[in-house]
C-alpha cells in the first residue's frame, strides 16, 4: 500500500508539471560581418551580431558557430531570456531548441535575420514542436466501437459500458438492415441507458463507428463491444477500442494517492524533487 502511494505521488508530481513547450528556431544564410541573428523570447531580444559576438566571417566561420553565439547569448543570465527557456543545438547546424524553463508553462518565441552585408539571403524561423500543456489539464477518454457483418434479424449487437449492456436486436420487420442503422440505433440505446449519466455516444467517422466520450474530462470509464449472430451469416464482429485514453489532472492524481506533497528544489541550476506521501518523505 505504500509504494502504491508512493507510485501514486510520483505519478501526481509527473502530471502536476505538465507537458514543458519546446520550439525550434532555424538559422540559414550566408555569413558575412555585420548580419544580425536574432531571437525574442516573451519580449525579451537576443541578438548575435556576425564579427561582433562571434568571429569575422572571413575566419570561415559557419552557420552552426552562429548558432552556438546565440544558444549562448540565450542561456546568458543576464539576459531575461533564461527565465522562459533553456536553448541547446538542435537537429542541424542552424538549429535551436528551446524549452520550456518549467513544464506547464508556455512562452513565445519569434526569430528574425537582417543582411548588412552583399548577399542578403539570411533567415531565421522560430516553430513550436511541442505545445504547452499545463498540470491541471484533463483529457477526456473517447472510445471508437466498430461494427461489421450483415445485418440479419436475429443478430445482436451489444455495447457494455461501465457495467451496463445495451443491446441491438435486428428485428424481422427490416426496419435495421444496415450497420449505419445499428450504429444509429446504439447510439440512441446507449445515451437513453444509465450508462448515460457517464458518457455520450454519437456517429463515428464512418457509417460502421460510433465514438463514446466520457462526459466528464479526467474521469476514466470500461467500454466493451459484443456481436452475435441469429441469423445464416456468423460474420457479425463489434468491437470497441479506446483512441484518446483518459487523464487526469495533478488534484485528482493527489486526491488517489492519499495526502501527498512535492516540492521541486533547486541547486546549481538543475531541479529535484521531493517527494512524499500520506505524511512520509
């Protein structure tokens, strides 16, 4: 039970975080004395200036030792820059990755590169790669139920949701004799049912697909999907399948473990965390 905690703090820590922003920065062009690189962070401008901060260009310098003046230039605590972002070389000499100084936290980054020398084919670009997400966001479970076969009276299909069976029997009148008029008929069966009060049905992307989305983001629910056949063709298959998986955000992680605390600690600019779990550290 204590290391489940335990895991449970880890896990609330994890989440509490978030997902750390990072965006890429390309530098290209050819160097010559004078060409300014530059890169503003949440308002904050950093510059490289080509035989001022870095080597005449007549050295033969390169793209990629721009780039190092300006990682530099970036991570220099001088500059406001580093509050937002840690930059390091990124996939290629003119590129730059930065990230996210703390996770959760978004910032903005622009780039920008002006000739002051003969050929004026300099460029800088700033993208995100990966977007800010913050701890407390929560992510909403969406199932996907496919149904296949031919539709005979007799057939059944069956969705179980969070313990709760609802079922499609095709009558003998044909009134149901399409998967899209299953679909259709499961989606009104189960938004009807008590598996209501969790999740919402709707039509899928196509006309054998329903999707099932959990009412309330964070909060998890069990969907299986079931086929029988009652008529000549045993081909009748349903079967569901989670495509957006469920989570919570760091309150609810928290609330699981029991009473659980961090702390995120710095020393020599690297971060640690403590952490601790129904009242043990």
């Amino acid at each position: 039970a204590a290391q489940a905690a335990a895991d449970e703090a880890q896990a609330a820590v994890a989440t509490a975080e978030g997902v750390a922003q990072t965006d890429t920065v390309t530098l290209d062009g050819t160097i010559e004395d004078g060409d300014v690189y530059s890169v503003t962070i949440d308002g904050d401008v950093v510059t490289v200036t080509v035989g001022t901060d870095t080597a005449a260009a007549s050295t033969g310098i390169t793209i990629a030792d721009v780039r190092t003046a300006l990682v530099n230039a970036i991570n220099d605590a001088a500059n406001g820059a580093t509050d937002s972002v840690v930059a390091s070389a990124g996939s290629g000499d003119g590129a730059i990755t930065l990230t996210a100084a703390m996770p959760g936290i978004g910032f903005t980054a622009t780039a920008s590169a002006t000739n002051n020398g003969g050929v004026d084919d300099q460029s800088a670009t700033a993208s995100t790669v990966t977007g800010n997400l913050g701890g407390a966001t929560q992510v909403a479970q969406l199932d996907t139920v496919t149904l296949q076969g031919a539709v005979e009276a007799g057939d059944t299909y069956s969705v179980t949701v969070n313990g709760t069976i609802v079922s499609v029997i095709i009558p003998t009148d044909n009134s149901i004799t399409t998967l899209t008029q299953v679909r259709d008929a499961l989606v009104t069966a189960i938004n009807d049912s008590a598996a209501g009060a969790d999740v919402t049905a709707a039509a899928g992307d196509s006309d054998e697909t329903l999707a099932i989305t959990a009412d309330v983001a964070g909060v998890a629910f069990t969907a299986t999907a079931t086929a029988t056949n009652g008529g000549g063709n045993a081909d009748n298959v349903a079967q569901s399948v989670t495509t957006t998986a469920n989570l919570r955000g760091a309150d609810d992680l928290a609330a699981q473990a029991g009473t659980i605390g961090y702390e995120i600690l710095t020393s020599l600019g690297r971060r640690y965390h403590r952490v601790y779990a129904d009242g043990a550290a």
